[in-house]
C-alpha cells in the first residue's frame, strides 16, 4: 500500500464518498437505458443502494455475488 495515493485508499468517514461521488455525475455521461455497474465491500450493499435510490435517476437496481457468496456488484440502470 506504500504506493497507493491516499485518496485511492480513503472513502471518507463512512467510506462511501466514491458511491455518492459517481452516483452524482454517471448519468451525464451514460447514454439513458445505460448500466452503472459498481463494485462494493462485502458489507456495503444496501448503503450503496440507498445512494442510489436517493439520487432518483437509477432504476432496476439489484446486486450479484462473487463465488463466495458475498454481494460484490450492484448494477443500476438510468432510468
């Protein structure tokens, strides 16, 4: 990690700046009908969902499990 800026390291107090960050923006910059696939901790599922529910320009939004059967990948549509 002695390489990592600490920005890429560092996701505010809650650790989900980046999520609120991208949420804001990645609609203006995806065609309408498009993905937003984000990948996720273990234990942050229903966080980031929340973000995204709140920024009502997401639909169909759902999460997929890596082969632990962990939710690793919230995938979001814009609406």
């Amino acid at each position: 990690m002695q390489n990592e800026p600490k920005i890429a390291l560092d996701g505010g107090k809650d650790g989900l700046d980046f999520y609120r960050k991208i949420s804001e923006t990645a609609y203006k910059f995806l065609n309408r009908q498009g993905y937003l696939c984000l990948e996720i901790g273990y234990n942050q599922k229903i966080s980031v969902q929340k973000i995204l529910e709140n920024q009502k320009r997401y639909v169909n939004t759902y999460s997929k499990k890596d082969l632990c059967e962990n939710d690793r990948i919230i995938v979001t549509q814009i609406g």
